[in-house]
C-alpha cells in the first residue's frame, strides 16, 4: 500500500502542476484581452464624445455636456465613467489615432500606460518613451517615473534634430534594435545612495554596488553588472576600471568611470585606453565594440557638449547628482542644453 502512494504522489504532482498550468495560461488569455477590451472601449467613447463636441460646436459647453452624460452612464453602468473619466477618455482620443492605440494595445499597454502617455505634449518624446516602455517591459509606475525623470530630455537622442529623433524611433520601432543614444543619458539621478556632503570617488563606487538594484534601473534595464575595480595591465602598470556592465541589446561591455567634478580632457584618453584594452582582450564573438561612461559630478561643460555630439565617439560623459535638483530648474537646464546641443550639430552639418 505505502509503495503505491509513493508511485501516486509524483503522478499525482505532475497532474497538479499541469492543471495550474492549463488554468494560468487561460486566466493571462483572459486578462490580456480584457485590459485591450478596456483601452479600445475607452478610446472609442472618447472619440465619440470629441466628435459629439466638434460637431456641434459645443466646445464651450463641453465640460456641461461631459458632466450630464458622466451622471447618466454611472447611473446606468456604476463606477468608472465619472466626469473626470470620460475626460481621460477624450484626451485620449485626441492624442492618439486610432492605429497609435491599436497598436499599443497590442504590445499590451494598460490604460494607466496609456493615461501617463497622454500627458506628454511633446509627440517625438511621447513615442520615445512608447518604444522604451516597450523594449524594457516598463510597469506602469516605472514608466511614470521614468516621465517625470524626464528621461527623453536626459537622452542623446534628444540633442539631435527632429528629423533624425524620428528617422531613429521609427528604425527602433521596426528593427527592435536599441541604439546607443537611446540608452545614454546627459545626466544620471543617484539619489538612491545615500551620499553625504562629502564623499569621495571610492565612497560612490562602494554605494553604487551596495544599492546595485536601484543604480540599474536608473541606468536602464537591460545593464548587467560584471565587476568593480576590473584590473587591465598595459606595459606592466595596472589600471581599474570603476565598474564595468554588459548591455544586453546593444550586445557590448560598457565602462564606467566615475569622477569627482568636472569633466577633463584626460578622462577621456583615459577611457580610451580601457576600451582599446576591453576592445582587444574581453569582447567575444558577435559582441559590438565596447562603450565608455564617465560620469562626473558637476558637469554640461561644452566639453561634455561635443562630446555627445559626436555619434562616432565611443565615449559618452554624463553629470549625475546624489541628490534630486528642483524640477523647475532641471527643465530649464535641459532645454538649455538640448538647444545648445542641436545649434552646434546644425553648425557641423553646414560646414
């Protein structure tokens, strides 16, 4: 009798197990189809009503038109369709074509994906971080943080003309091949660390990979951490490369270098000797061309500048703060910067 339980159990376990699976499987189905149920039904009744508006040119009764029928269909359906709801649904519809919110349902967007995307004014960057969200599987809160970040503003790709930024989105959106000035910022946020006033490079280096996690996800999450202090021997003298990574779409290693205060022209030969060595003795088969970051913590010097400019440049040099700067004052700098950065690119194409 006690071997026959014992026969039965694993018989019995690989019939829960695939039972659960059966039931998991149709409870995702379900779910995915719901939620693209929801998003299209909300894009639809927000066209309706635009067009309703527009039509009628009612546009200065549109909030009054918006309430009464908000108190009819929660009358009639319950929660969910309040006023506020259905102006969510309307943005929406003026926001998007009908292809734009086809095609996001089926890279499965939640209407909170969609609601934080709706927001953004700017439609190179609403599709910069449509793609993004995309390739790194962004939740819905991660894509909202990584909005007001202000990650778009932070990229190379945003210094560059509009012609160009959508030239590359688009290559991204058919290709699925990020590039690098899609991942690499002007500025890193390391608040997450915990820095005091006063701290040194080796101190930064020690809080990065103690808080390894939260560093990786402002970096973007396709980095992988290999080491800290990677030794190379060139000619009989030890150098150490800070930390190094592994972007897993971009198929390279990445170098980072960290330094207190400004930007130096040494930094960058500096690098440059790591990524020859990285280039020559740790790429494998199939692997682009190594990178370099160097980030330092004061930084948008004109150095820093050119050096983003310049798309052939293996070397990419970013300022990262320990604490978070005042949102206003972000803005202002970024723009700034973006302007600087694409009178300066428009002035190297026309020479």
């Amino acid at each position: 009798m006690t071997e026959k339980n014992d026969i039965e159990k694993p018989q019995e376990s690989a019939l829960f197990e695939d039972v659960c699976g059966i039931i998991n499987a149709s409870r995702n189905r379900v779910a995915v189809y719901v939620n693209s149920e929801v998003c299209l039904t909300k894009w639809y009744v927000g066209k309706r009503i635009k067009e309703d508006v527009l039509y009628n040119q009612r546009a200065e009764y549109g909030k009054q038109v918006v309430k009464n029928l908000a108190a009819k269909l929660t009358n009639k359906y319950g929660r969910g369709w309040s006023d506020r709801s259905l102006f969510h649904c309307i943005r929406a519809a003026y926001t998007f074509t009908e292809e734009e919110i086809v095609y996001a349902v089926r890279r499965q967007f939640s209407w909170t994906h969609i609601r934080s995307l709706m927001f953004i004014e700017e439609p190179l960057a609403r599709q910069f971080y449509m793609e993004m969200c995309r390739i790194e599987h962004w939740d819905s809160r991660t894509l909202e943080a990584k909005i007001d970040s202000k990650l778009f503003e932070r990229t190379a790709i945003s210094r560059k003309p509009e012609e160009i930024i959508k030239q590359e989105l688009t290559q991204l959106k058919e290709d699925n091949v990020l590039q690098p000035d899609l991942v690499f910022r002007s500025s890193y946020f390391l608040d997450m660390l915990g820095l005091s006033d006063v701290f040194s490079e080796k101190d930064l280096e020690s809080a990065i990979v103690s808080q390894m996690q939260d560093f990786i996800c402002e970096m973007g999450t396709d980095f992988a951490f290999l080491g800290r202090q990677k030794r190379i021997t060139v000619d009989a003298i030890d150098y150490y490369i800070d930390l190094l990574f592994y972007h897993r779409s971009l198929h390279r290693l990445v170098a980072i270098d960290l330094k207190l205060g400004k930007f130096k022209p040494e930094h960058e030969g500096q690098m440059m000797l790591y990524l020859r060595y990285l280039n020559q003795n740790e790429r494998k088969q199939g692997e682009e061309s190594p990178i370099g970051l160097i980030l330092c913590s004061e930084g948008n010097t004109e150095h820093i500048e050119y050096l983003m400019l310049d798309e052939n440049s293996p070397i990419k040099v970013a300022q990262y703060y320990t604490q978070l700067p005042d949102k206003k004052l972000l803005a202002e700098k970024l723009q700034r910067a973006i302007a600087i950065a694409k009178n300066n690119f428009s002035e190297q194409k026309n020479k």
